[in-house]
C-alpha cells in the first residue's frame, strides 16, 4: 500500500516486537516509480509515491500509462493566461509554463510540468473558445506552416531541476470550407481542448501535407528526454 502520511516514520507495535525493549521506527523512504510495480522489492517498509504528473491532459496522461511510467495526476492552479499576458515569445511561453507547472505542487515529491504552444505567422492561439472560433482558426493555418513548441519540467521541492523544449513543423494543406465543416462535425468537441484544433491520433492527421519534429512533441510533451531525465534521477530503471 502507498501511504502519504506527512511523516518520515511510524511506529512498530511495541506488544508485539517480541523483544521487549523500545521498538525501533519503519522509515518512509521515496522510491522510484517504477519499483512500485515490483512486489519483491518490499518488505514491510511504507513507501511514498515519488512522482506527480502537474496536469490532468488525458493525452499526457496516456503517454506516461502506454511507457509505463508509474505516477500520480493532480491538477495544477497556475494563471496560464496571467503568464501568457507579460511573455511573447512561444518558446518563453511554452518554458515558462513547464516550469510553473512543475512547481506548483507542494511537497517533496518529483513533479513534470509540460505545456504546447502553437503560432502560425507569428500569431499566438489558444484553445478555440467554441465552435465557430475553432473554424475561423482552421481557415487561418490553411495552407500555412504551424509551429508547435512543447516544453517539460522537472520539478523538486518547488525548484525546477531539469527541463526540455522541443517544436515541430506542421505544414498545413489547403482546407475547404465543406472539408472544415465535416471535420468538425466528426471532432467537436474533443478538438476544442486542443491547441491546434487537432488531434494527431484522430482525424488531424488530415490537416498536413507533411511533418517535421517529433511525435511526442507533438502530442504535446516531449517523452523520450523526459524518460531520460526520469532514468538519471532513479525515478526508472536504467
């Protein structure tokens, strides 16, 4: 069982130590995530869960689930459009996030913080607000090259240890109204909590013409350098 107690011990049942004596104290040790998943590596230690995932984003959260990466999903609180308000830059912005992310759960757990940003022209967007905003965007990135910037943050005690940013080129291919029509009508709603109107594991593929960057990145969180990241801070096995 994993325990979060607030505590770095409890004690042992002094009636039944068998020794009679004052009863020594079970530690609370952090593990790596991925040794939870091992039986034979306890005994009857408690352990504490050693990471948080800063974000409730099925898609990441499917990211971590499909590479087997043990974690725990708590919504963040940062004011993404109070960041967005003073930054201009997507890669700041993207960075920025991560990091604010990562740093805002409490506690002495490891915790990822990612966040996409996508510009095309140098126009920032955000998630489509409805419908009809969603069309209007698809229509601007029509035959144009949409950059997505994606960063990720690790995050200890409230201090980011480690980050990455990566962006993908997405050339998009000329869409017609009757194409936009039909594309929404089969991914509205799910699309509108996307930057990008699109999801590249659904019908988005049909947005481009062609792609350069990595797909990770462009499902919003880069996974192999985190997974890296993960490995050198005993979080995976190496």
């Amino acid at each position: 069982m994993i325990h979060r107690l607030g505590i770095d011990s409890v004690p042992v049942d002094q009636s039944s130590n068998g020794r009679g004596g004052t009863a020594d104290k079970w530690r609370l040790e952090p593990v790596p995530s991925v040794a939870l998943a091992l039986p034979f590596l306890f005994s009857t230690r408690l352990f504490l869960l050693a990471l948080i995932l800063a974000s409730t984003s099925g898609i990441r959260r499917h990211m971590l689930d499909a590479a087997g990466v043990v974690y725990e999903a708590v919504k963040h609180d940062v004011d993404e459009n109070a960041v967005k308000s003073r930054l201009t830059g997507a890669t700041e912005i993207a960075a920025e996030l991560a990091g604010a992310k990562a740093c805002s759960i409490a506690g002495s757990d490891w915790v990822i913080g990612s966040d996409s940003v996508v510009s095309v022209d140098g126009r920032l967007f955000a998630k489509p607000r409805d419908r009809d905003e969603a069309a209007e965007h698809l229509r601007f990135f029509s035959s144009k090259t949409m950059l997505l910037t994606s960063a990720v943050a690790l995050a200890l005690g409230a201090k980011v240890d480690w980050s990455h940013i990566e962006t993908a080129r997405l050339h998009v291919r000329p869409l017609s109204e009757a194409f936009i029509a039909d594309y929404l009508d089969a991914e509205w709603p799910e699309v509108g909590y996307t930057v990008g109107v699109f999801r590249l594991e659904g019908r988005g593929v049909q947005l481009f013409s062609s792609i350069e960057g990595d797909h990770f990145t462009i499902l919003g969180m880069p996974l192999i350098p985190l997974l890296g990241a993960l490995r050198d801070r005993g979080l995976l096995l190496t």
